[in-house]
C-alpha cells in the first residue's frame, strides 16, 4: 500500500481540512481519497492553545483513531465498535497526546456490569491516510 503523497490525487488534506463539521470532513475524505477502512496508518493534526501539532498513527490505533472520530460526542464502545482491545488503543492515543474520555455506563442482560464508552474531545484534523478498502 502506497501512502498518499501531497499534491497527488489521492491527496485529500487541504480540501477535507477547510471543512469544520467533522462528519463532512470525514465524507469528503472518504470521498476524495477512496479510502473507508480499516486504515493502517492516519495522519493527523491536533490543535491545542499552543497550536498545532501533526501525529501519526498506525495499525489498530489508526483504526481506533478513527472509529472514535467518526463517532463524534456519541464515542465509540467494545460493545458497538468490536475490536481486541479498546483499553490497549485508547492508553497508546493518550500517550500521543490524543484527549479522549471514559464514560462508565451500566449494561443490563444475563452478565450486568459496566462497560467503557470512549469519547474523543480533542479537536482533531484527518490529513491522510493510508490503507483502506477501495
């Protein structure tokens, strides 16, 4: 799989970045570059009050990165986002830098307890990625 490259055609960073609704950041990424996942690697910039800084995120971490992202406040659970280990993928975002909070939620049924809901509050820009279905 060949990263998408600047100024290319699969080079969606400055058209999906000029938009501020994050799920039409995401549409026209998915639309300009093709890819819907899962992503094998993301690059991406956050923005804090001392400015941006641009990270990159690989493997399961990018496909986190990005279930969290399309999700929006709704956040994302093991329960409705299936994946090995949640706890594993948020821990190594956060040591990115990545704000992303813990909602503790009862869950009733034949196993009552709680779950884990993860919700991304930092404001984040999708740049490229690279993976991805086509």
């Amino acid at each position: 799989m060949k990263p998408i490259k600047r100024g290319s055609p699969g080079d969606c960073s400055t058209k999906a970045s000029k938009q501020n609704d994050r799920s039409s950041n995401l549409k026209l990424h998915e639309h300009l570059c093709g890819n819907k996942g899962p992503f094998t690697r993301v690059y991406f910039t956050i923005r804090r009050e001392g400015g941006e800084t641009r990270l990159t995120a690989t493997g399961r971490n990018a496909w986190a990165l990005m279930e969290l992202y399309r999700a929006g406040k709704r956040g994302c659970t093991p329960i409705d986002n299936p994946g090995p280990r949640w706890s594993a993928y948020v821990h190594n975002l956060r040591r990115m830098g990545v704000n992303i909070a813990t909602v503790h939620e009862a869950h009733k049924g034949p196993f009552p307890g709680t779950h884990a809901r993860y919700v991304l509050e930092s404001p984040i820009r999708i740049e490229a990625a690279e993976g991805g279905a086509r």
